[in-house]
C-alpha cells in the first residue's frame, strides 16, 4: 500500500465573496460520479497558481485583486 502524503491544517479567513466563489467552483467542476469540495478547489488553486509564478505567467490584476479582496487580520 502506497504511503499517504503528509498534510498541513490550514485555517484562513475568506470574505463572503471568496466563499461564495469557491462554493460556485467546486459546483462547476463537481459532475454526477464525483463531487468536488471547496478544499480540493483551494488545492487545486495553489497548484495553478504556483506553476503560473514558476513560469511567469502570473497576472498582475489577481494580486491586485487578492490584496483588495483580503480580509483584515485581528
């Protein structure tokens, strides 16, 4: 049997908007024989995000978006 990856708990605070989109994905690529959730749409986006930094192809616009859109620590 293969070893499981070990894995990190993260706990993030999301505004209502960021909720609602990653409710709204994980419908979108969820199909009849497999569900997606919110988790695996977060998964998901770290990986796209992280092979977009590592080839450059990074939007300027989403930063400006996720550092408008962040919610206030506190």
């Amino acid at each position: 049997m293969p070893k499981r990856e070990k894995s990190k708990r993260l706990q993030v605070v999301i505004t209502e908007k960021q909720d609602s989109l990653l409710t709204k994905t994980a419908y979108q690529l969820s199909n009849p024989e497999r569900l997606v959730s919110k988790s695996e749409v977060v998964r998901l986006g770290i990986e796209m995000l992280n092979r977009a930094v590592e080839q450059g192809e990074l939007d300027p616009k989403l930063l400006a978006a996720l550092a408008a859109d962040t919610p206030e620590e506190g």
